[in-house]
C-alpha cells in the first residue's frame, strides 16, 4: 500500500506588493499552521520517505516548518519547478514518474491544480472529509490518500482513499 501526502502551502503574505507571485514568504497564520502540520506528521508516524515540493518561496518554506518538526527521520527532498502552479494532469505525470519504493511520499504545492488531483485520485473516505474536500482545500491543509498498489506508476484516478483531511485550524 501507497500513502500519499498532499499539502498546500501555507498562508503566504500579501504585504509586499512588489513581489512576484513566485516570491511570496509565509504570513505569520501560515508559520504557525505548517509547524502543526509538521507535529501532526510525526505524532501520526506519517513522516514521508520521499517530498516533492514546488520551487516556489512559500512552498519551500512550508516544507522547511514541517521537517523542522521532524525528529527521527529525513525525508529526500526533491524541488521541481515544475509542480509551481502546475495542473492536476501534470501533478499525476510526476507522481507516476516516482522511482525506486517510497511508501509515503508527501507533494507539497498549489490550487487549484493540488485540489484537482486530490478530487481526481479519491474514490472512497469518511463521508465528513469528502465533503469538506469537495468544496475547498485552504493552506496548509493536508489530505492522506492511500492506494492500494505497490508501485506509483499505476496510481489512477479513482483508486485512491482519502483517509485523513486535515485543516490546520482543527489541530490549534
């Protein structure tokens, strides 16, 4: 079985006008919010083998909160420009592509492309998280998705299980 891990990025901040979407930092509910989802992470044994994260300043420094969380295990992490805003077709290409045997592997990115792919892949979960999933997927929110396959290459949609949303808020 495959476990796999979809985080928006935090809440990013708005204040400085001058910046490139691509360069936005965190905003402070968002620091706060992906150092909870790093302790949910591990009090939950769900520290993923492998991370696959946008290049973009605050997904990268989402990332950076949550592993700072972490404290028995690193996770690889790999930086792809390409999952910067990238569509839900593109997000599946690149998790297909996962080489060698992570078991969890967590992708941290954008909406709506994240949103879609999440849509896409969940065949079945606790009606409550369906629900709520279906109608947003805020920062820094995290779904666990499990596949039951061996190998990433045949992850589909439709064939996934939402087991856990989680929104930061719930977790302060």
């Amino acid at each position: 079985m495959l476990t796999l891990l979809l985080l928006r990025h935090a809440k990013s901040s708005w204040e400085d006008s001058s910046l490139e979407d691509f360069d936005r930092p965190l905003a402070k509910r968002g620091t706060k919010a992906a150092a909870l989802i790093g302790h949910h992470l591990v009090k939950h044994a769900l520290v993923p083998d492998l991370v696959l994260c946008s290049t973009a300043v605050r997904t990268r420094a989402t990332l950076t909160l949550v592993v700072n969380e972490f404290t028995d295990a690193t996770p690889t992490i790999v930086y792809d420009d390409a999952l910067y805003l990238a569509d839900a077709q593109t997000l599946l290409e690149r998790i297909r592509a996962i080489k060698g045997h992570p078991a969890v592997v967590m992708l941290v990115g954008h909406n709506p492309g994240l949103h879609t792919i999440a849509l896409e892949l969940i065949r079945s979960g606790p009606k409550s998280n369906l629900r709520t999933l279906a109608m947003q997927f805020p920062t820094a929110a995290l779904a666990q998705v499990t596949f039951e396959t061996e190998q990433w290459s045949r992850i589909a949609p439709a064939t996934g299980e939402l087991v856990d949303f989680i929104l930061p808020r719930k977790l302060a």
